[in-house]
C-alpha cells in the first residue's frame, strides 16, 4: 500500500488500509476539517500521471458528485498532495453483497428489499444520464442496519483512457489488479453481451448486470460460470442461466423480471430499471411470498380437470365479486418516486418547498450565488408536477419557507423582511408583516398562523390587521413552523429551546378555542399526513406517529419512515411538504460547502510566501500585537464554528473554543493576552484568555435588535486606551451584499453597556481606529457604492473620502500614516498616506498587490485580512478555486400517493 497510518493526505489522516483493486487503493481517513471519516481511493500511479487521462478522470467525477441518492456512495472531492492524487468518497461501513452472497442463497423476503434499493440507485443515475458499467456484489455495500450503497458509480468509464483500443473502451474493471493497468476487460461474469463484445453500452448494460446480481442473491450462483474467461464469456454470448435453480418460492413476475433482464437481445431487454421496481413492490406483497412450491408434471396433469370443474362452477360468482369489488373499492396505486433538479444553470436552495394542496404543483427556491447569504439570489419556481419545465414565480425572492392558500391560487411566503403573499395568478407581493419570521401555515378561515421570538402569532390574510398572539414560550424557548391541522382545531408546531444548532425540539399541539398547548413527541417540523400521523423530523431521519386530530393526542409509539431527507443545520428542519391527496416532497443532498482558503503572506510588493497550515474554511485573520500568533476563525461543521490560535514560531494550532455553537470574528487585546469573540445563538461578544483552561466571560450583555436571527456582532478594533470597543452590528434582518449594518461601541468597564456610534440608512461596516486613537476609518455605502471614510474618534464630525474609485475593508497602518483597504472586488489592497494632524490624504490611493484573496465568508464586507506590526506584511485568506459552493446535487423528491408506503409501515388510526 501507497500510504500508511497516521500519515497525512492534504486535510486527512490515514487511519488504515481498506483494499486494493484495479482502480486503486482505498483508505480509511478522517478529515481534520469536517471532523468525518471517508474513504480515500489513491488513483494507480500510471493512471495519475498521465495527463490527459486525469484530466478525463475529474471531468467524470465531476459529474458522478451531481449523483446524490441514499443508495449511492458520495463523491465529496479530488485530493492531491505531493504527487499522490485520490478520490474522497462517502465511508460506508459494513460489508459487501458478496460477502453475504458467499453465505449462501437469501429469502425471497431478504433479497426483494437489495433488489429495490439497487434498482432505485440504478434509476437515480440513469435518470442524470449515468452509467454503472461495473455493477457487481462487490461494489454493492450493505450498512448494519440494512441500507444498500452501490459504490465506484460509472468509474469504470472514467478509468478508460482516451487512448484506449476500441474493444477496452466500454470496459469495466477487475477487482483485483491485473495488467493494463487493472484494465482488461472487468468483472465479466456480470458484462452484458454488448460489453463483451467491446460495442458501445447504454444504460440497458445496467439493467443486465442488475439481473446477474438477482439471479445471484437468489439462487447464491453466478448466473454465467466459468472455468476460463473464455468460458465465462461463450456462456455470456450464447447459454442461458439454469433458470430451475432459482427458489420454487420465486414469484412469477420476478421469474420474468429476471428473463428480461438477461434478455440478450437489448431490443427485448427490459429497457428502464425503474420498470422493474413494480414488480419488486408486488412480489414484496405478503400474499405473493405465499406461493406454494410448483407442483410436479404429473401432479399437474391429475389436477387440471378438478381445476377446470372448480372454475366452471364458481366463475360466475368469482367474476360478479370482481366487479362489485372494483366499481366499490378504488385500487390503491403503489408510490411513484421521482427527482427535480435545479434549472439549469442554477442549485437547489435550503427553502423549504410548498406542494398545492392538491398535489398537482410543486414550489422551491433556487438560486445561482449559492456561496454567499444574499437570499434576493433565491429565486421561486412553480413546476406543475404533470409537466418537465418550471417557471419562474414573479416578484418571490428572498423566500425561505413557502405555503399555499387552501383553494391553491395564492402563494404565502418568509422571508428575512417579514410574511409575505403573492396571486399565483398575477400581481405584486403584499406585506402583511415585517419582522422574523419561523414558518407559516394558511387556515381555511383565511387567517394565517406563524412563529416568531414571540410566540405563534395569527394574521387576517387579506393584511391590513395586527397579529394576535397565539402562543406566549418561556424564556429560553422559541414557537416555530407552525401547521394548521386540517379541521381547524388546531395547530401543530415545534417548541424549540437551546441553540439553534445544538438546541432540542418538541413537537406540540395547541387549540385555536382554548388555547390550551400540550407536548407530543421529541422532534421538529411537524407536519400532518392523510393517514391520521404526524411526520416530523429527528435525529437525521422523518418520523411518523398515529395522532388523533380530535383529541389532539398521539396514539402509538413513533417510528422512522424515511432516510435520504436532508436538513437544515438550525431547528433540526427537514425542508419537506405534504399535499391533501397523499403525496410528498422533500429535499436530498449535502448540506452546501464553504469555500477552502489558505493562509498566506504577502509582502507590500505582493511577495507570497505560504503558511504550514492546511487549507480549510477560514473567515477571518488577526494578528497579535506582539506579532507572535494569529487568531483565525473557522467553519468545522453546518452550524458549528471554532477559534484558533496560530503560533508562528512554532507552526502550531490549538483551538481557543471548544463548545458547540458559532464562535466568530477574533480580536486579539492590546497585550495580546486575550482574545475577544462572539459567540452564541444568542449572540453576544466574550472575552477569554489565550493559552488558558479558563471559561469565557461575558462582555456584552444587552441584546441587539434582532440579532438572535439576523446576525452576529463582529468586534473589530480598540481604543488606543483599551476602554472602548468599536464592533459592528446587522441594524435589520437583511443579510448579505445588501445588509444594512451599523457601528457600536462598547464600553469595556464590566458592566457591558453599549450604544450606537454610527447609526444611519446605509452600511458602516468595518471600523478601525488609528493607533494614536484620534480617528476612525469605515466603509461606507451611502453614496451607493462602497468608499472609505475617516472621521473624527469618539465625537465624529470631520467626515471625510480617501478613497477615488470605491474600497472595503480599511485597515491603519501600524505607524498610522496610511490607510489600507481593498478594491471592490476585492483583488487588489490599496494604501492611501493620511496626515493625523489635519486629517488629510497626502496623495492618490496608489495599489500594493493584488490577487485572488478572499474576504469574509457569506458576502459580507467584514474585514477578512491584517497587517503585522512592523507593517511590512499582511496576512491573507487566498481562495482556492472549486472548493466551495451550494450542494449542486441537491434535489427535490417527489413520491405520489407517499400514504400507501406509509399505510404498509404503521397503522392508522
């Protein structure tokens, strides 16, 4: 093996060998970012140099990581680290189907639950036109507690090389390494004639191989033996399997199924993998495993004219029964699943969607700047789920929660502004409340229901009136997605209490009569399904229970019913809608990544010089006043951030902060002995001791308007006497490029009392006070576009530009006599000379470097950089390319008549 344990692969610790075939080496890792275990597949090393052939290789497993199925193994990234390139792929645990297979033929009852699971990854990826080509027992994965996840998903493609003879250029690949580069041929006992052959492949190749891995579970046989190659593949091309070793208890369609499947001719061949999960579900039907063994010829021939005279003598009465049976009782239609990606050229939001109470029309955001907060990027779409095409909804952005009217011609949406509603049949949006808002549900009464920080809260929809309370939490708790229960008694909703990423949820119900609440089960997101349940999220999967809606009572114990959802990393929300008529939707896919920076000097001449420091989601760099440690903040999970300490002598990390929860934007104090921070929901600014086992300490008590939901403070320079701190702060709930944000000052004399400095209708962002402490540099929208302003520190008065052309960030000189800042774009770091004595420029801002440096993560114009104090560097966050993003594999679920899945799993009521 290439690696060994404990060495390191960019950001991953070798943990242990896994395997060796002839795509490469596997390892277990853990990443030292994100805190997970993957697997690591280390590329052959003639295949990792050739470069052509790599390049082909990322363009595929660029498209192989859109696939995202709880089937299928993930694709996360492209690591490559002193020569070593390799593939960082999901870590399933558990063992192969081959494994299981070697233990002998399965029950009927075992393998139909491995059929549909492979047959639905099958279908997912054909679906984004991809092909398996290698789908073998030992690329199928089974998790202990049952879950399938078909892995090295159309890398058998991607290991082909360009140059490759035509007859290897469809070929699958051994899984032991073997000449060529592990190249020759592939696994064939599950190749499809077409691929033996060497003639090009479709995904009809798929549905073969899925028929040799049936066949296989089945009967604990290949379908195609062989002593040889040669033998393996003359049965390929002309012998049929042994069809009677297959169970006698194999139902007939499953016998068929499997004939179709191994059809050699693809023109007869079963031509959807998605077909066959029909058969799967009516063989999985209790009654169909009741089929007795197929009796003898013999048997057979006795038997035929006691069948006859039976059947003549109760046709008449079987065919009347039939009719009567049909015309009184509707035949219940298995679930029909399918996808919907993002428009093209756009990815899927975290919004939660809204289906029509119909089911007919489906509503979700998407947006195309995914790797920024501004939420006017989000954009709504309508697709009627009878056609292929969505359209945009007129004048919704911003939205990320969506619900219809009861007759479905209005649509109702949050906001970061407020409640809002907009005609589907034409018109502009209306307001009918400003402030936070946490879900909505639309009653038939046309009221609306909402969560606030003030409780549930009721609204006329026609606007115009004042919310109502409906609820009043207790402190320390917050009343959100609320669901109006079909009838009108009540309202199902969650009570969520701790912080928003590491806080606890309840599902409640409270009477629109009494008001009287009452606590259901542990979970959040609740929503209420025909079937008389109630589906909520928890611990990572949906959950169902029996709930009565007259009593508002639950009536049996809760159970998970579906796996794959994803959720939000705040209030444990799982971005799902259900329809009156049984149908559900919900969102799939990884939550979205941030972007990968480096830190690095640069020298006023633009010289860069790297740290020995592994790329990860840094936000924010400072530089102690004795020069000797960074403190950094960075993202280590959804939800979860952390500070660190950077020695620079050393070349050492260790982490400041070690709870749950956000902790953001460090400052180091003058003596360079502490370091202050926010931390939170609910945010305020701490102060704790670098080096130390010491708790952080309060210095901020009074809450800001808004900033439990709007935003963070960012604490951003001191006073020359150390007594007065000047952070920033969101003045309302809009994020993101166009963020309103204002300037406070604390007062650091222990009882942590704060007032505003800069207050006004523009974003003052960034403050910096000169080292002399008699000035104040800020950015400043007001003339609408950013500029650098300096005014007089602490009574302003003496406002002034220095900057020509637009700058962010400004940052002094550590002799003051310049005043730093950056381009628009950010790319370039400008200095401009600055008299302290009469306040003015001694001259045109001139530019000292430039490059592709980043700035504060999610858009903000937060100052992301520092100089040291000698002032003959900076450090910098450089961006690395690719490394970030929205999950561009998220897509939207959709299972009609999803209530006879959930009929087959619990009981009514």
């Amino acid at each position: 093996m290439t690696l060994v344990a404990g060495s390191r692969l960019g950001p991953y610790e070798i943990v242990s060998a896994l395997g060796a075939g002839g795509m490469g080496e596997v390892y277990r890792a853990r990443d030292a970012t994100l805190h997970r275990d993957v697997a690591l597949k280390v590329l052959p090393e003639p295949f990792a140099l050739d470069v052509d052939r790599l390049a082909r290789f990322i363009r595929e497993a660029q498209v192989l990581a859109s696939l995202n199925h709880p089937n299928i193994a993930a694709i996360y990234g492209f690591e490559e680290s002193n020569n070593v390139r390799a593939l960082v792929m999901e870590l399933v645990e558990g063992e192969d189907l081959s494994a299981q297979i070697a233990r002998g033929p399965m029950p009927l009852a075992d393998a139909l639950p491995i059929a549909r699971q492979i047959a639905e990854a099958l279908e997912a990826a054909h679906e984004q036109g991809i092909i398996h080509r290698d789908l073998k027992p030992a690329n199928i994965k089974v998790r202990p507690d049952g879950t399938l996840k078909v892995v090295d998903f159309g890398l058998a493609k991607a290991f082909v090389s360009d140059r490759t003879s035509p007859d290897l250029s469809q070929a699958a690949t051994r899984t032991a390494i073997g000449t060529r580069e592990g190249l020759i041929l592939g696994t064939l006992a599950y190749m499809s004639p077409e691929q033996a052959r060497g003639t090009p492949v479709d995904k009809r190749t798929d549905v073969w191989a899925f028929g040799c891995v049936l066949y296989q579970v089945l009967t604990g046989r290949e379908a195609f033996p062989g002593n040889t190659d040669s033998d393996v593949i003359a049965a390929i091309l002309e012998r049929e399997p042994n069809w009677e070793a297959l169970p006698a208890q194999t139902p007939a369609n499953i016998r068929r199924l499997l004939r179709r499947c191994l059809d050699r001719d693809r023109k007869r061949r079963l031509r959807d993998i998605g077909d066959a999960l029909a058969d799967i579900e009516e063989a999985s039907n209790p009654r169909a495993l009741e089929v007795q063994p197929r009796p003898s010829a013999a048997s057979a021939r006795r038997a035929r004219y006691t069948v006859m005279l039976a059947t003549m003598a109760i046709a008449a009465a079987t065919v009347t029964a039939l009719m009567v049976s049909t015309l009184t009782r509707p035949t219940p239609q298995p679930p029909t699943r399918f996808t919907i990606p993002a428009p093209p050229g756009g990815q899927m939001t975290r919004a939660v969607p809204a289906l029509s109470p119909d089911g007919r029309t489906l509503v979700f955001a998407a947006c195309t700047k995914c790797n920024t907060e501004d939420l006017d990027d989000w954009v709504a779409y309508r697709r009627p789920l009878d056609r292929l095409q969505e359209v945009p909804v007129p004048g919704v952005k911003g939205a990320f929660f969506f619900f219809f009217s009861p007759d479905g011609q209005s649509l109702g949406f949050c906001t970061r502004d407020g409640l809002k509603k907009v005609s589907l049949a034409g018109g502009p949006s209306v307001t009918l409340y400003e402030g936070p808002v946490l879900g909505a549900d639309w009653a038939a009464d046309e009221t609306i229901v909402f969560g606030s920080p003030s409780g549930l809260m009721r609204i006329s929809a026609a606007g115009g009136g004042k919310p109502q309370p409906l609820t009043t939490p207790n402190p320390g708790k917050v009343h959100m997605w609320p669901t109006i229960l079909p009838g009108g008694r009540g309202v199902l909703f969650t009570v969520w209490e701790g912080s928003s990423t590491a806080g606890t949820g309840q599902i409640a119900a409270v009477s629109l009569d009494t008001h009287k609440e009452r606590i259901l089960v542990k979970g959040s997101g609740a929503r209420f399904f025909t079937t008389g349940h109630v589906i909520f999220g928890r611990e990572g999967s949906l959950w169902a229970v029996p709930f009565d809606e007259r009593r508002m009572t639950v009536t049996g114990e809760a159970v998970p019913v579906l796996e794959g959802a994803a959720f939000l990393s705040q209030f444990g929300l799982a971005p799902l809608t259900v329809a009156r008529n049984g149908s559900l939707a919900y969102l799939i896919g990884d939550q979205p990544k941030l972007p990968a920076r480096a830190l690095v000097w640069v020298s006023r001449r633009g010289h860069e010089e790297a740290f020995h420091l592994p790329a990860a989601p840094y936000g924010w760099a400072r530089v102690s006043p004795d020069g000797a440690s960074i403190a950094l903040d960075m993202v280590s999970s959804p939800g979860n951030s952390d500070i660190w300490i950077y020695d620079i002598a050393r070349e050492t990390t260790s982490r400041l902060t070690d709870s749950s929860g956000i902790h953001l934007f460090p400052l180091w104090t003058q003596n360079s002995q502490r370091v202050v921070f926010t931390s939170g929901p609910p945010f305020s600014l701490f102060s704790q001791r670098a080096g130390a086992t010491e708790s952080a300490r309060p210095l901020m008590h009074t809450n800001l308007a808004g900033a439990s939901f709007a935003g963070p403070p960012a604490a951003s320079s001191w006073s020359r006497d150390g007594k007065m701190l000047v952070f920033n702060y969101l003045a309302g709930t809009t994020a993101g490029e166009n963020a309103t944000f204002d300037i406070g000052v604390l007062t650091t004399n222990g009882n942590g009392t704060w007032k505003p400095l800069l207050h006004t209708e523009a974003a003052e962002v960034a403050p910096a006070i000169s080292p002399d402490g008699a000035w104040i540099a800020y950015s400043s929208n007001r003339t609408s576009r950013f500029e650098i302003y300096v005014d007089r520190f602490p009574d302003l008065g003496e406002m002034k530009i220095v900057s020509t052309s637009g700058g962010v960030e400004p940052l002094w000189s550590p002799s003051g006599k310049e005043v730093f800042f950056r381009s628009l774009d950010g790319r370039q770091v400008l200095s401009v000379p600055f008299d302290a004595k009469s306040g003015l420029t001694q001259g045109n801002p001139t530019v000292l470097f430039e490059g592709p440096y980043a700035s504060y993560l999610g858009g903000f114009r937060l100052r992301a950089y520092d100089v040291t104090p000698d002032g003959k560097r900076f450090v910098m966050l450089k961006e690395l390319p690719g490394t970030g993003g929205s999950s561009a594999s998220a897509q939207l679920t959709v299972v009609l008549n999803w209530f006879e899945e959930l009929k087959r799993r619990m009981p009514t009521r």
